[in-house]
C-alpha cells in the first residue's frame, strides 16, 4: 500500500491579498484599511452577519491591529470595490483548485466527471427585493439562491455562484450548460433537467441522470404510432413477476418525442403507502377529487432517465446512482448550521455581499482541506470522512490556526495538515448507519470499487 501524504500550499499571501485589492481598486492608496487586513477582518472574524455590528468589527480592529477606524468610515468601506476584491479572491480560488490524483477511480466507466448540482437558498430584508427577488405572493419578497456543482471524485467544485431566487433551477441550468465537457454525467433534480436541458447535454455529448418529471407525456413507439405509458398496466406487471426494476426505451414529450433510456424501481408498501396518504391530504387542503388509479399506480414507482448504456449504469444500480445527489444536502446543512451563512439582517445591499461572498471564501478553503483530508484518510485507512463533523472541528476550533498560516505564513501549512488528519482519524469518521451505506461505500459500488475495510 502506498500512503499518501498531503502537501498544500498556502492559498494567500498578504501581499498577494493587497495586490488583489488594488487591482480591484478597493485599495487606491495607502491607508489603515488594506487589502490583507479587510480580508482577514471579514473572512476570519464575522461569525454571523445577523449578530455583528460595525462597531463590533471596529473593535475588533481595535483590538488585533491597533487600529482605530470609526463604524461610519467602515460603513463606507463595504462597496462595490469591496465586492470586486471578495468575488476575486473567490475566483482565484476556484481557478487554483489543485487536482487531486483519482487513480483509484481511474476507470469510471466512460464518464469523465460525476457532476452533482443543487442550490439552497434564504431569505433576506424585503427592502434588497430590487436587487435579490424571492418568489412572491405568499413567499418572501427577497431571497438570494447559491447554485453549487462539484465533481463527486475529485471534488473538484465546477459551479458555485449566487443569484436571485427567482432565477430558477431550470433557467440556470441552461445558462450554465458551457461548464459541461464531453463525458460527464450529470446528476441532478428533475427542477434542472427540462427536455431542452436534456437535449443540450446530449448535444454536448456528456451524459444526464434525474428522475421523469411528473408531468411530462411519457410515450412508447409501436411500429409507427406513438402510445403513452400505462402505469396501472406497468405497475401490475412488476408485481406479478415479482420484479424490483423494469427498463423501457420511450420517448418523452408529446410533441418533441425526446428518445431515452427509463427504468422502473417499485417502491416498498410502506413507501407507497407514504406518499399515497400525502397526496390524498393534499387533495384534501384544496378541495380536488380521488386519486386517480393512474396517479397511484405512477406513485407506487420511482421513475429514472438516462442516455448512459447499460455497462455505464446497469439497470439495478442506477437508483444508487441517483442517490448519490442526496450528499449535497448535506453540504447546504454545513453551510447554514456550521458556517451560519444564512444568518443575516437588514443592512446595505454590499455588505450584504460581502458578507455571503466572505462566507463562500471561507467554504472553499475549508472544502479544499476536507477533500484532501477524506482521500487520505480513504486511502490510507479505508475509512470514509464525516464532512460534518471535520467542518464542525475546523471552523468552530481551527478556525485561528489556519488564519495563521493562510494570512500570515507564522506556521507550516503540512503541519496543520498533519494534525488536522490524526484529528480526523479518531474523530471525524463517518459513522454506518445499521441498513444505509454511508457515502463513500455507495460511490464504491456505483463505480463496482472494493477497498479495504470500508
């Protein structure tokens, strides 16, 4: 076996912090306030925007650097140069990501990244509606939507960008098909994956996986004619056969008989049952009639599309596949838990900004330790990381350390690493739940993987 040790550089420098200033004319000329130092004030000391005043940042000036800047010049301070000098740092991070060597997944099956994409968002003060608007009606007047992609294997982040709320899923995910290269296979909500997304990834040559939309016409081919789907017809047939799984070539649309690969998974009783009884209090909270016997016989399946062959996703791990999406949640749980992004007020529109672009810098920093920390401790031990609780440690008790090293170069980042990976050997491991597999066992099985004691 072959351990791996980790060796990373310092991300920033205060020098190259200050010259990133400048460039994005935060910094114009000498002054108490540079470029390193409002870094450092923003990033590393601003747990939450909701509980911090600006008189609580100028004491913190105060006391670290001896300076003494009155909240109204640092009111003044958070501006559209300010934001500039935040979304660069943010930039040049996402741009110097290093590549981890994936060799133990080198073969995945034809596909050239495994791309999970979701976004979380929160609401914000309704006077910032002009600038980040919410969903209206009986929703929030303003909200603000992160979109996240990254690549499951490398950890590589390929998306990570902050829009209104109402610039939905759908609309962004045709806006971003460019990030997409050849061989990809991109996982996500049925919310992305309209049929003209769905054209545009085949036309890119990269691969989808998502579930069937609800309400798109479901149609297959009989020598010339075109009929849909019947679902009681479907459903009755996997239970009499006793079949967990069925795969058909249809073609969705009605009009643009959009040609794809789907496959049945028939849902435990208990699971049925489940979704039966919300739907029927549904029905109820707004006066509609019975359940219509197609409308449960659909909702006693979990439907999936794919244009991957067969050896790429057999028909029986595909829902595993799919599954694997559910591990961003649990990043967007990190993010507001743990990094306390969602915790705002009522302020100016940029220190808003500020604030949620800080906050992102932060989460890139700590997602690049964390990646590199899980594939050693994956390689080396066997044994898979608990993002959560290694974020917990990190933010919350190594917070000051990787300041340190980051900002002021006072210690030896492959120090820092090093203890933070025997921290994460007795304490930052992935617990297995008794039936579910934790994560890194259900990748291993997607990608027909064994490794040690996993």
């Amino acid at each position: 076996m072959n351990y791996l040790d980790i060796s990373i550089d310092p991300f920033f420098s205060a020098q190259e912090l200050d010259q990133l200033a400048r460039e994005a004319q935060f910094v114009r000329r000498e002054g108490k306030l540079n470029g390193s130092l409002f870094f450092d004030l923003i990033v590393f000391h601003n747990e939450n925007l909701k509980a911090q005043s600006l008189n609580d940042m100028s004491v913190t000036l105060k006391d670290i650097y001896s300076i003494e800047i009155r909240k109204q010049s640092l009111h003044e301070r958070f501006n559209r140069y300010a934001l500039a000098f935040l979304k660069q740092a943010l930039e040049k991070l996402l741009h110097q990501q290093l590549e981890l060597d994936s060799a133990i997944f080198s073969d995945l099956k034809g596909f050239n990244r495994i791309l999970l994409k979701d976004s979380t968002s929160f609401q914000i003060d309704a006077s910032l509606a002009q600038y980040y608007a919410g969903s209206g009606g009986h929703g929030s007047d303003a909200s603000i939507r992160i979109q996240f992609e990254y690549d499951i294997v490398s950890g590589r982040i390929n998306d990570l960008s902050v829009t209104a709320f109402n610039r939905q899923d759908a609309k962004d995910s045709l806006a971003t098909i460019e990030l997409i290269d050849p061989g990809d296979l991109i996982i996500r909500d049925l919310a992305y994956m309209g049929l003209e997304v769905l054209k545009a990834i085949r036309i890119k040559e990269a691969f989808y996986l998502c579930r069937a939309h609800p309400t798109v016409h479901i149609l297959q081919k009989h020598q010339d004619e075109y009929k849909q789907i019947d679902f009681v017809e479907i459903t009755q047939y996997m239970k009499t056969h006793n079949l967990s799984c069925l795969e058909k070539e249809v073609y969705l649309g009605s009009k643009e008989k959009f040609k794809t690969r789907l496959v049945f998974y028939l849902l435990p009783q208990e699971e049925y049952a489940k979704r039966i009884r919300k739907a029927q209090k549904n029905n109820q909270k707004k006066g509609r009639k019975v359940l219509s016997k197609e409308y449960k016989a659909r909702s006693a399946l979990n439907i999936f599309i794919t244009n991957a062959d067969t050896q790429q996703i057999p028909m029986d791990k595909l829902w595993d596949f799919y599954r694997l999406r559910w591990q961003i949640e649990l990043i967007f749980k990190i993010w507001k838990s743990i990094c306390n992004i969602e915790k705002v007020k009522k302020v100016k529109i940029h220190r808003l900004q500020c604030y949620i672009y800080s906050k992102l810098v932060l989460i890139v920093l700590s997602w690049q330790i964390l990646w590199r920390t899980a594939r050693k401790l994956f390689i080396n031990e066997g044994k898979a990381l608990s993002f959560f609780k290694a974020s917990k440690t990190l933010i919350h008790r190594k917070l000051g350390d990787l300041r340190e090293i980051l900002i002021f170069g006072r210690s030896s980042m492959q120090r820092f690493m090093d203890q933070f990976y025997d921290l994460s050997k007795t304490n930052h491991i992935l617990e297995k739940r008794r039936k579910e597999p934790n994560s890194m066992q259900r990748m291993l099985f997607c990608l027909d993987r064994e490794y040690m004691a996993i």
